[in-house]
C-alpha cells in the first residue's frame, strides 16, 4: 500500500479527512431526505474573502447555504486541518 494522497480524494487520509468526510456524510444524509441538491466543490472556495484557498479545500453548498472546510489550508484561528472556516447566504442562487 502507498503512503501517498490520492489526487482524486486529497482527504482520503487522516483526521481532518475523517472529520471532512464525517462532516459530509451527515449533512448530504440529512439534506437528501429534505430534497435539497448539494453540491461539493474541491478547491479554493467561491466565498467572498473565504479562507479555504488550497486545491484540497471543500465547499459544500445548496440554495441557501454555503459553507467550506479547511482540508489543506492553514486555519487561521488555530484549530485543526478540517475546521469550517467560511460560511454565508446564497444570494441569487
């Protein structure tokens, strides 16, 4: 087995993917039973002055609600990788 990131799921290791990916499974299980789309970008966030910037950042997001999980970036108040950082309305979505 390697000990190398999968590009295809750059949070496939660790506990911030664990908690990344906990924290995914929860919200997409409780927003499919309300009929709600999800939609779950990697990469630098589309958040206005967000702080999720890395390639393997998370930003989960529907019609309301945009939120993004520091995977890769340095969170800026000190806890650890996989933190929510960024979160805001959809405007117009």
């Amino acid at each position: 087995m390697s000990n190398t990131t999968s590009r295809r799921n750059p949070v496939s290791r660790g506990r911030a993917g664990a908690i990344a990916s906990s924290t995914l499974v929860l919200l997409l299980g409780s927003t499919t039973d309300a009929g709600a789309a999800v939609e779950v970008v990697a990469g630098p966030t589309r958040i206005p002055d967000g702080e999720a910037m890395s390639a393997g950042d998370l930003t989960v997001s529907n019609e309301h609600l945009a939120f993004a999980l520091a995977v890769q970036s340095p969170v800026p108040y000190g806890v650890p990788r996989g933190a929510l950082v960024d979160l805001a309305p959809v405007l117009d979505g």
